[in-house]
C-alpha cells in the first residue's frame, strides 16, 4: 500500500532523538535528545511540526524522557530524574509562540514511601488524558526468610 510521502525534519549525528509527540494543535512536535556517548542524559525539546530550529524545554543536565502532551497543548509533562528519584514534571508551553513558560514544576513527590515509578526507563511510560496522568507504578517491600535446618 501507499505509505504517503516520508519527510526528513531534522538531523543531528550528535545526537539520538527519540519519544517524538505531535502537539493537539499540530504545530509543534515534542522530543527528547540523547547524547550516544553517554545515555545518563536526555534533554527535551521543541521544534515545529514544518522543520526548523529546536527550542530547548529543558537543560539537559538530567534524564528528563516521556515528554507528552496536555490536551489543551498549554502543558508538556515529562518523567525526570532531577532532585534524585523518578517523577512527574511539568512545562508550561505557549502553543502560539512555541516556547515554554516560566519554570518546570513538580507534579508527584514519589521520594519517600513504598511507590515509585518503574524503575527501569523502557517500562516507564505515561498517558496524560484531560484530568489524569496514568503511570506505571512498583510498590517496593522487603522481606527476610530464615532457611532452618540447613546443616542436615
């Protein structure tokens, strides 16, 4: 079958971009960078849905991944592991302009207690629907086992 006409938008041997998202209002498209030589750091970013210049979302200076949508496009939530522990982030975003507002916020605080986020990045993915986000969660326990008897 015809599979339509393949575009490239944007290259950077530099760089691995991956977990691309087109906006609600199709003019932008959310994705995340990551340096080949060293997978400890990821960076979101922008660019429009045309080709063109990316607008950084953030730094860089973390693993920030999973970068989705809000329905409205005026939010971009991501997973990052700034401030030690996986959570959820969240950046203001001006669909007009194409670029962030203000500073990144906390969503979750997953830093203490027995729920985390799945711990390993590829089972890490998130849903944002217009009154929920819906993640994949690991309850952590502990346990100690005595083996009796061994010695007969």
């Amino acid at each position: 079958g015809d599979q339509g006409d393949v575009r490239r938008l944007s290259v950077d041997a530099r760089l691995d971009m991956m977990q691309q998202r087109f906006a609600p209002n199709q003019r932008w498209i959310s994705f995340i960078a990551v340096p080949p030589g060293d997978r400890s750091v990821a960076a979101i970013y922008v660019m429009p849905a045309s080709g063109g210049p990316w607008t950084a979302i953030t730094d860089g200076t973390c693993y920030d991944d999973k970068p989705r949508w809000a329905p409205d496009g005026r939010t971009l939530y991501f997973i990052s592991n700034r401030e030690g522990r996986s959570n959820v982030w969240g950046q203001r975003f001006d669909p007009d302009a194409g670029r962030p507002i203000g500073p990144a916020f906390r969503v979750t605080s997953f830093d203490r207690g027995r729920q985390v986020l799945a711990p390993y990045i590829g089972q890490l993915a998130m849903t944002v629907t217009p009154t929920r986000i819906v993640l994949p969660m690991y309850e952590a326990t502990g346990q100690i086992w005595v083996l009796d008897e061994v010695d007969r």
